[in-house]
C-alpha cells in the first residue's frame, strides 16, 4: 500500500475519533477541562493534514 492511500484512511480514522470526541465533549470536558476541546482541535488538524497530504496524482481534466 502506497503511502497516499495510508494517509488517506489514517486521516479519516482520525476524524473518526475527533468525530467520536465531539459526541462525548460534556463528559470529556468535565474529565480533562480546557484539554478536551486542546485534545479535539489538535485531533482534528492532524486528521485534516493526513488527508491534505494525499498528493498521489494530477487532478482530473475538467468536463
């Protein structure tokens, strides 16, 4: 497997968590305080630079 397409899918598993974290922010921000939300941005821009980074081709011609 090509390193763009494993950044591809570890980007979305990312999100995936970040995703997840949002759902439970009540009971993680009473766990952790201002790191639940620290924990969740930084969560969420390493998933988004995992997907940016996919740089495996020329985009298509357009129609």
């Amino acid at each position: 497997m090509n390193t763009g397409k494993r950044n591809f899918w570890l980007g979305n598993a990312v999100l995936t968590v970040a995703m997840l974290m949002l759902i439970f922010m009540g009971q993680l921000s009473d766990a952790l305080g201002i790191w639940a939300a620290v924990l969740w941005m930084a969560l969420a821009a390493l998933g988004v630079w995992l997907l940016m980074s996919d740089k495996s081709g020329e985009p298509p011609p357009p129609d």
